[in-house]
C-alpha cells in the first residue's frame, strides 16, 4: 500500500456535476410553506 494521498479536483470526486435545480426546489418549497402558513392563520383567526 502507498501512503501517497490521493488528490483529485472536486469533479473527479464526484465522477461528474451536480445541477443547480436543488436550489430551485428548495426555494419554492419555502414559498409554499410560508403560503400555507398564512393560510391558515388567515382561516383560522
């Protein structure tokens, strides 16, 4: 065994690229939440 560490770029980790369509999702995700807050305070008061 080597004891030379292994250095690869951070797309060589990963064995490809990541899409930025996470970011997305985890916006209109909030939005909604924060939509359906507001809707049921606004039902229930």
């Amino acid at each position: 065994m080597s004891d030379e560490p292994i250095v690869e770029t951070t797309t060589e980790a990963r064995a490809g690229t990541t899409p930025h369509i996470v970011r997305y999702v985890l916006g209109i995700s909030l939005v909604l939440v924060i939509v359906a807050f507001v809707v049921v305070y606004a039902t229930t008061s």
